[in-house]
C-alpha cells in the first residue's frame, strides 16, 4: 500500500512545542513522531467523527470528551456546534435538543447552576463534569452508567 506523505506547516505557542520537545525527549524519539502519534491518536479517538453515520446523540460520548476544548481551542459556537452534532441526523430519536448542546459549552460554575435546575434527580456530591455526563446518559440512553458515579462517600457517613 503506497502511502504519500506530505509536509504539512503548523503553528503552536513555545510553551506546547517546548512541551513537546520534552515528551520526544523522554521517550528517545524525534519530535515529529509525537505529533504523528498526536495526530493518530485523535483520528483513532474521534473516528466518529468522520464517520458519517454516526449523527446525534451518537456524538455526545466524544463532545464530552473534547468539551473543554471545544470553546476554548477550537471556539466553537452554539450553532456551529448543533450543525455538527444534529446536521446530517436523520434519526428523530438521535436528535440532541439545543439545550443539551448548550450545556457543552457553558463554563462549570454556570453548568451546575443549569443541571441544577434540569436535572430530577439530586447530584450535589459529585463535581459538574461527572454530573453533564450522567444527565446526558440517562436522557440519550448513551452507553451503561458507571455505577461508581453515582457513589456517594458522604452519605455513609
């Protein structure tokens, strides 16, 4: 399988490329084989992404992932955001209401306030983060719910 390669030209702030001298200095390899291995990994991680099949509610798991990058790094919008995960949907039951979506992009101290007000049931006990997934779980019936999560230390007290 003949595979052309090509050069491609990147912009990056010193403080991430000196980062990433450091990792492909400890681990004896040259510094293009970690951005090759970065690049890898995130096509392998969110393959979703490219796969158009996957629409809606199949996209949740790994804007949870990224939610954090999503505004900050990539500075998405509402909208833009909703076309991606909603776009091609042609599912009813995958279709990701825009107050869901919202939610990916708030900052943590107005999220809980959100979930606060969204959420049925009680969560006080675990941070926001575990809280927005648990909520999006159970309302999309994304994947089984980490029974760990919903553990809470205090009330055994």
């Amino acid at each position: 399988m003949n595979e052309l390669k090509q050069i491609i030209s990147l912009r990056l702030v010193d403080s991430d490329r000196a980062a990433v001298q450091a990792i492909a200095s400890r681990l004896f390899v040259r510094e293009s084989d970690i951005y090759r291995f970065a690049i890898n990994y995130l096509l392998n991680r969110f393959s979703c992404l490219f796969d158009e099949s996957c629409t809606g509610s199949d996209l949740l798991p790994a804007m949870l992932e990224i939610r954090a990058e999503i505004n900050h790094t990539l500075g998405l919008k509402r909208h833009q955001l909703e076309k991606i995960i909603n776009g091609n949907n042609l599912h009813p039951d995958k279709y990701v209401a825009m107050s869901d979506i919202e939610l990916l992009l708030m900052p943590q101290h107005i999220l809980k306030q959100r979930l606060i007000k969204l959420d049925e049931a009680p969560r006080a006990h675990i941070d926001v983060e575990t809280w927005l997934k648990l909520y999006l779980t159970e309302k999309y019936n994304l994947f089984e719910i980490d029974k760990e999560l919903l553990y809470d230390p205090v009330a055994e007290l």
